[in-house]
C-alpha cells in the first residue's frame, strides 16, 4: 500500500541502514585515531571501542524493533499501528466482515472518502481512513438493528416505540467507544468513533415520533457524543452521511449524487456539528466536490455482453 505512512516506515528502514554506517564509521574513525595517537594499534582499547559501538547498535536496532508495540501500549497511534489497523485481517474488521457485512462495507467506502477528503483538505488521511473504517464497530452489539445488515429480513424497529429505536441507534457510538478501549486503539481513533454523530439528531425516529404535530422532547432523539475537534472527525462525519445518501438514491447521476451530499452536509454545518473541527467553508467545499466525485464514480455504466449467437 503506497501511502504516505508507508513512506514514513520505510524511511525508518533508511534510517535504521544510514544508522549502521555511522556506526561503522566511528568504530573505523576511533581506530584510527588510536593508532595516530599511540603509533601503534592498542587491541584491547580497539576491542573495547567495537564492543561499546555494537551494544550501542543492537540498541538501536532493539528500539526500532520495539517501536510499534511502544506506540500500542502508549496508544499514541503511530503510523506502524494505524497501518496495522488497516488489514482487514485486524479482529474488529474481521469480526465487523462476519457478523454485519453491510456495515463492513459502509465502512470502507467511508474509509475511502475519507481518506481522499484528508488529502484533499491537508490532513491525516491515514488516521481519517482508519478512523472510517473502525466509526461502526458499536454496531457489533446489535447488527441487526441497522438497516445494512438486515439483507431482506424483518426490520425489529417495526412496531417498536421511536424513542426506544433511538435508544438503540445512538448507543453505538457508546459501544463502539467502549470496544476500541477495550482493543486499545490509538486514542486519536476512540475520539472519532465518539464524534462522528456529534449531537446529531436520528431524524428518522424523531419525524415518527412527531407525526400527528405532537410535542415530543428531542433530546432522546439526539446522539450523546460531541461534536467533531478534529478535521479527519468531521471529514468521517461526513463520509458516513454521503455514503449513506449515495446509496439511497436510484439510477441517480452526477448531479443528483451532489445535490445529495450537498443537502446532508448543509445539514450538519445547520446543526453546528462542524464548528469545532477546523475545516473552513473552503475545505468543507472542497470534501463536497470530492466525495461527490467518489460516490458517482460507482455508478459508471457498465458495457453489455452480447448473449450467445442465435443458431441462425
């Protein structure tokens, strides 16, 4: 994967490379000197000299090695960790692959915008990738409640209270805050799977709960996380809304994918959930064009295979 963070570790193996030859240097350069100051070469004094430059070496090379489990344990998020995060052999993304498919797949377009946004915008288009790909896994408590997952099967908010529903819907951005503790994901993750709602309202139940033009509190029907601090935040808040705005249209073109994303984002810098990221009007412009760029891009037109040729 030719990313920037790959780049980074591999300059790390440059370093670690350009590391030994000045070690052999100054081993090579403290000989000499030896045999200049002394006229002659002193065995046990180059001998000493060689033993403290390899401990020194095997100590460098012991910290590179270390490195990615000192980030984990630290959960600073280092680039080697967030790459790691990006297999989708990782348990999480496996276990999101198995049990809620839709979701999975949701979750690496999202991914995808997201990390396209970031480049676009200037920012961390690694940790917005993996910040995407994990903003869900609080859905692994109840797969089933969530419209991608149910592949034909009876919707369980059928008949349920709106209020209850929406207990339900927002309490995967707590479970999901709670099984990335839990997996010790780099901190920098925890709080995007916490922001990427804000304080957004589930407008779905909310309209169902007001049918009729009854006075309902909507609080309940609000998400309890907080709004994004952080561009690649916002940039997988809006991810989430495209991709799911993108996917509800129909033989739907260019146009009518970017008047989509334009509507859900306009929405969310309404409701102010994009104050606090950093993202200026420019930028969130910016993300606009390209994710509405990405999403139509899945709609290109495919050519027809001929059918067999008729016996006559």
């Amino acid at each position: 994967m030719a990313t920037e963070a790959g780049r980074r570790v591999a300059s790390g193996v440059l370093l670690l490379t350009a590391a030994s030859f000045v070690a052999a240097a100054l081993i090579l350069g403290l000989v000499v000197l030896i045999a200049m100051t002394f006229g002659r070469l002193d065995s046990a004094a180059v001998g000493r000299a060689v033993f403290g430059m390899g401990w020194g070496l095997l100590a460098l090379v012991g910290a590179f090695l270390l490195l990615p489990w000192m980030g984990r344990l630290s959960r600073l998020g280092d680039d080697v960790r967030l790459l790691e995060l990006c297999d989708p052999g990782a348990p999480l993304l496996r276990e999101l692959m198995d049990r809620a498919p839709g979701t999975y797949n949701h979750s690496i377009m999202a991914g995808a915008l997201a990390y396209a946004g970031a480049r676009a915008v200037g920012a961390n288009a690694l940790l917005a990738r993996v910040g995407a790909y994990y903003h869900d896994i609080g859905k692994l408590v109840r797969p089933q409640f969530f419209v991608e997952n149910q592949l034909g099967l009876r919707n369980p908010h059928d008949g349920a209270p709106p209020a209850q529903s929406a207990f339900i819907i927002t309490a995967h951005v707590r479970e999901g805050v709670v099984m990335a503790e839990e997996a010790r994901l780099p901190r920098a993750v925890v709080e995007i799977i916490a922001e990427h709602h804000g304080t957004s309202l589930v407008t779905y139940f909310y309209r169902k709960a007001t049918a009729g033009d009854i006075e309902v509190d909507e609080a309940p029907f609000r998400y309890e996380g907080r709004p994004p601090a952080s561009k690649e935040a916002a940039l997988v808040m809006i991810a989430d809304v495209a991709d799911a705005a993108g996917r509800a249209l129909v033989d739907s073109g260019p146009v009518q994918i970017e008047e989509a994303v334009r509507k859900v984002v306009a929405a969310k810098v309404a409701d102010g959930q994009l104050a606090a990221s950093g993202l200026t009007d420019a930028e969130v412009e910016e993300v606009v064009c390209v994710y509405a760029k990405m999403l139509a891009g899945l709609r290109h037109g495919r050519v027809e295979y001929p059918g067999e040729p008729s016996e006559e």
